[in-house]
C-alpha cells in the first residue's frame, strides 16, 4: 500500500481488523519453506508473523 494511506486509518480499527483476520488462519494448513505442510495451531498476539505449529 501507498503510506500515504495508512495515515488515513483509524489505528485502533485497523488493530481491531488485522486480529479478526490473523484469527482466520489458526487451523489453516501452510507450506513451510522445506516443503513440509504444516497446521497452524496459535497466533501469538505480540508477535503475530511467528505462529506455532
């Protein structure tokens, strides 16, 4: 996205949105970068791009 339209955002709806979408992948299956499948199982909210599988 442009930066100029992440000042347009309301912080505390965008926060609101990125966990409701970040609570639609626990359960989703990925491919890991050795070509395994793997299961997502938990999201951690502090740090949401290091999820448990």
């Amino acid at each position: 996205m442009n930066r100029d339209v992440f000042g347009k955002f309301n912080p505390k709806m965008l926060l609101v949105f990125i966990n409701q979408l970040m609570g639609t992948l626990v359960g989703k299956e990925v491919m890991l970068t050795n070509q395994q499948i793997g299961t997502i199982i938990m999201i951690n909210p502090y740090e949401p791009l290091k999820v448990l599988m």
